[in-house]
C-alpha cells in the first residue's frame, strides 16, 4: 500500500487521546445495560419459581424471565445510543477528516441502490438496500463516497406472501474516474470463492453487462481469488497493472473475504463482503485499541490505496479516451 501523510491507522492513534475521553460513558453505559437486565430478568425469574411452586408447569417458569429479557432487549438500544452517537460524532467524523477532504458523515445515510445497480457487480436487482455511517469527500480532488450496506432480494414463499433475504453485506465504495472512458472492467470474486461466501452470492456481473467478455490475467495468485470481464483486453490490462494486482490478491488473503470492483461509466465501485457491523464501538472492552476497527480501516486503506494507484486525479493516459 501506499504510504500516504494520512493513512488510516496512522489517523486513529492519533486520535486515541480523544477515544480514551470516551471510557467513561462506555463504562457507564455497561453499567445501565448490567442494572435494565438484572432489574428485569431477575424479577422474572423469581415470578417464574414462585409460579412453579404453586403447581405451574415450565411455561409458567419461563414465560416472566423470557418477557423480562425481552423488555430489557428493547430497552437496551435506547440506553447504547447516546454512546454510539458521541463515539461517531468524537472519533469516525474526525478520522474521515484526516483522510479526506470536505467530508460529510452521515451515521444514518447510505450508498444508494442506484449506484450497486450501476457497478454491474449484481447478477440479480436487489429489492431493497439499507445501510448507515455515509461518509462523503475529496481525495486529491477526486470525490469519493462509501458506507455500510446490507442489499435484500425478495423472495417467494409457498404462501405467495414475498419475504426478503439479505443477499450482500459489507462495505461499498464509490469514487469518480475522472477520465474519458469507453471502456469498462470489472473484477469480481472468482466462481469457487463466491461459493464459500453466503454474503458475497451476488457478486458477480449483471446478466445485462453486454459486450464484456472474460479477460486472463498472467498472474496465477490473482486469478485464484478473482475473475475479469473487460469490454476488450487492453482496458483490462491498462487498469490491472501488476502491481494492483499483486495488492488485490495480498488483500484478498489478508481480510479473507469476497472483494470486487469496477470502472463503468466514469465511476469506480468496490466493494467488500462482511458479515460484521464495522463501527459499532464495543462496550465491554477498550476503546483505543486498534483491533476494534482494523478491518473498517483496512478496507477504507484499500480504496484509497486504489483511487491513487489509479491516478485519478492525474490524466495519465492524456486527453484521448481511456484506454
């Protein structure tokens, strides 16, 4: 990777002065969500024993614990929030700030469905997308997005009732390419990787993307993990030079989950697989190690890594089309 002034790990010690003012409200945070539990379950379950001694069967045992649990389940998000908030205001917002420039973070707001539809990354539509923690800026000029999604299809039941399953979740990146372009590449997870990856099922190219054909790569430890469909040879080969490929594949092996990208129409998506929600900041540990988010700062690395491996705040392929 490169190394860049304001990498993102380099960005997060420095603000582990900031993350450590934090311990207290995640400490008394523990603490409210310790007493919700104990002062509901535990009154249930002393309600359930004296049901059983009166002559109740287990249901009767079961029945105030389980609805006790259940109230403090639901009471549990409003108690976590106020520290969720404050973490994403005091540490995520700052750290997009040292990455990038005239940044918006949205911690509710997300890439939209138009633009996993035009990656072309999606064999099948999605129904429906949800997604939170929106980050919006500049790298070098060059204006780029990226959040948290989780995509949908719906499916049919015997009782013709549709239901949703989630088909893709990770972490999707958008960023302009800024150069004249009647090409187009995409690279996605190869057959047998998608395989192993629920989460990364539909990533793959859009039954639409007519006039892609399959493009070998003279790098055997690429070709393991991804597979290429370019609109002609030489595109796929002035984008994956062997040096990206070489990261791509160390990634690859690094996060051990499905990675994709595309060059379509003026635009570069990526995105990464993961079951895991990234920046929820964790309760019952501290907050200043790295480890919390190593992942999140290591995807949002590779983008970035990938925006300027690219150039594209450069035209270095002059002012023809690209190629």
């Amino acid at each position: 990777m490169p190394n860049r002034a304001a990498d993102p790990l380099r960005a997060f010690y420095r603000l582990v002065p900031r993350i450590r003012a934090l311990e207290d409200e995640r400490r008394k945070t523990w603490v409210g969500l310790v007493v919700a539990w104990t002062a509901l379950v535990g009154p249930g379950l002393l309600l359930g024993f004296w049901l059983l001694s009166l002559g109740g069967n287990w249901l009767a045992l079961l029945t105030p614990p389980l609805v006790g649990a259940g109230l403090a389940y639901w009471l549990s998000g409003s108690l976590v929030y106020p520290f969720k908030y404050e973490f994403k205001r005091k540490v995520i917002k700052p750290l997009m700030k040292e990455l990038l420039e005239d940044v918006e973070y949205a911690p509710l707001g997300s890439v939209g469905p138009l633009d996993l539809e035009a990656s072309l990354l999606f064999d099948k539509p999605l129904s429906g997308v949800e997604g939170e923690d929106l980050v919006l800026g500049r790298l070098n000029g060059v204006e780029v997005k990226f959040s948290e999604v989780v995509g949908y299809r719906s499916r049919e039941q015997q009782s013709e009732l549709a239901s949703k399953e989630v088909a893709f979740r990770g972490l999707f990146f958008v960023a302009d390419f800024n150069k004249p372009a009647r090409g187009q590449v995409i690279v996605r997870p190869d057959s047998w990787d998608v395989g192993r990856q629920a989460l990364g099922g539909l990533l793959k190219p859009a039954p639409d993307a007519g006039g892609l054909e399959p493009v070998r790569m003279e790098d055997p430890r690429f070709e393991r993990y991804f597979a290429v469909y370019a609109s002609d040879p030489e595109t796929a080969h002035y984008v994956l030079t062997p040096v990206l490929m070489e990261e791509l594949a160390a990634f690859r092996e690094k996060v051990g989950a499905p990675v994709a990208f595309s060059v379509v129409y003026g635009k570069l998506y990526m995105s990464v697989a993961t079951r895991r929600n990234m920046l929820e900041p964790p309760l019952f540990g501290p907050l200043a190690s790295p480890s919390v988010f190593r992942g999140y700062l290591e995807y949002v690395d590779l983008f970035l890594s990938l925006v300027e491996r690219l150039g594209l705040d450069r035209r270095l392929w002059g002012d023809a089309t690209w190629p």
